[in-house]
C-alpha cells in the first residue's frame, strides 16, 4: 500500500513539474519571440500623439525571423535566353526568327516572320543591369507601367487569358520554390490589362511582376522581371519587429496606418548576384485621404 501511495505522489509531483516547467518555457518563448503589450500599447499612444490613428491588433506582435535567398542564375545572358526561348515558343510556336541587336545598356530581340524575314512581328527590350524587359508586338502602343496594379480586381479576367498567363509564367519558371498571383486588372476600350506578382512561401515579392496587355484574347505586350533561377536560403536572420517599422514612415504625412504585413525583395549586390530578402508592407491613409502602401527591407 504504502509503495502504490509512492508511486501517485511521484506521478502528482511529475505531473505538476511537467506544467510548471511547460508555463515557465511557453512564457519565456513568448516574451523572446514576441512584442510585450506593453511596448505595443505604448507605441500606439506615441504614433496617437503624433496624430497617427493605429489599432494595436494591426502590429504583428511577432518578432521575424525567415530566410534570406541567393538565386541561381549563371548569368544574365542566360536569363535573357531564357526569356526568349519562352515567349516565342508559346507566343508564336516557334514559327519565327529572331535577331540580336546590341543597345548600350541590354539587347533588342527582333521577332520576323520565318517565311518573310523582313517583316517584324514583335520586339523583345532587355537591361543587362536587371532583370526588366519588355515584349510588344508590331503595331502596339502602350505605355508601359513601372509597378503592377494591386487593386485586387480578378473576377472579370476571361479563362483564356488566365491560360495564357499560366502558360507563359510555367514557361519562364525553372523552380517550384516560387509561385504567381494576380494581383489586379483593368481595361480600356480595345485592351484588357492584367497584373501578375511572383510569390515565395506564401509572400508575395512586390517588385517582381508581370504587367500583360489583351488585345482579343491575345497576349500583345508584357513587361516586368520575373525570377527564373532556383533560389537556396543563404542567411537566416531575427528581423525589424512590427513597431520599430513604423518609424521608418513620414508619419507627418499620415493619418492612419491600416495593415502591415511581410513581403520579400528581390535585390542584386555590388558583385552582381540577386537575393531574395524579406521585408515590410505598409499601407497607410495621408492626411489628404489616399490610400497608399509603403516598403521597407526588414534587415
């Protein structure tokens, strides 16, 4: 008898050891990887008093920590390969020519009728300094956007078009590590217009996209960079917390903070590699009472 008593009170003590040990370790691993509601509370009375309106549950309270990314590519040059071989192939089928022209900053690619090699169909414009280009065929004018259109309108894109898109972005990818979404669409009297973003982990890369033109239910001019090359983590970082990013706005020009959330940067070093690096997405109203977003490298 006296040895089963033991033997509870042992299992009791365990017992309440197990919980104490697993309350200490959950509250450590809190206050490590998380912002106290503390300095949360008082970082919304200071933005207030700068005349900023935030709601505490917009601040991420929990500390980053992700991957920085080298991507692979062999070189530029490759790239631009890469990029041709796969608009023409299913864009044209392969039922063309083409012929290098050099420019002091990239390459021209001419686009010719394989059976009337002086008739141009299209032209592909790339930068040796990035990954940019630019596709239009013969005969299209448009002003070519520097930013994709975010304004989440996607339901009136016709299947054709999403096929094309899908086609062309599977063409141009070399690694299942990335993925795509449409991020907007407009339209005009003749074109329809469709903004795609590249996506790693679940975050999107706002400065990689795709803008495309429909004319007809034909791709008839894109532009942007896309990320081809497979991608490896190289770092591994703890990154700016959800406060200390706010800081970084011109808080003088702002009336309310509305969102934050993680993204990622494609970015090239001084040695010419690319990298994908984490960052923040800050969307915000001025004080004139325009939506805007803001970015900032998390490092």
């Amino acid at each position: 008898m006296e040895g089963r008593t033991i033997c509870r009170l042992l299992i009791v003590l365990f017992c309440a050891l197990s919980i104490t040990f697993f309350v200490l370790y959950r509250k450590e691993y809190k206050n490590t990887n998380y912002l106290s509601d503390e300095f949360v509370v008082d970082a919304v009375e200071n933005l207030s008093s700068s005349g900023v309106e935030i709601d505490p549950a917009v601040i991420d309270r929990k500390i980053p920590e992700k991957d920085i990314y080298s991507v692979e590519f062999t070189s530029v040059d490759a790239y631009q390969d890469k990029v041709v071989r796969t608009l023409v192939e299913k864009i044209y089928e392969n039922k063309v020519t083409t012929l290098d022209f050099d420019m002091p900053d990239g390459v021209s690619v001419g686009i010719y009728d394989s059976s009337v090699t002086d008739r141009e169909l299209g032209r592909i414009v790339m930068n040796d300094n990035d990954l940019f280009f630019r596709f239009s065929k013969t005969g299209i004018n448009i002003d070519s956007s520097v930013s994709p259109n975010f304004n989440e309108q996607t339901d009136g894109i016709s299947d054709g078009n999403r096929k094309m898109i899908k086609t062309l972005i599977t063409g141009l990818s070399d690694s299942a590590d990335f993925s795509y979404r449409i991020c907007g669409s407009s339209y005009s009297d003749e074109y329809v217009f469709v903004s795609v973003i590249q996506v790693i982990d679940g975050y999107d890369i706002p400065d990689v996209f795709l803008n495309f033109a429909f004319y007809e239910g034909e791709v008839v001019d894109i532009s942007g960079s896309w990320i081809t090359g497979k991608i490896k983590p190289k770092y591994h970082n703890k990154l700016m917390n959800g406060v200390n990013v706010l800081y970084k706005l011109n808080l003088e020009k702002i009336s309310k903070i509305n969102e934050e959330r993680h993204v990622y940067f494609l970015r090239k070093s001084e040695d010419g590699r690319f990298f994908v690096v984490p960052g923040w997405e800050i969307t915000y109203t001025d004080k004139n009472g325009a939506v805007k977003k803001e970015y900032f490298e998390a490092l």
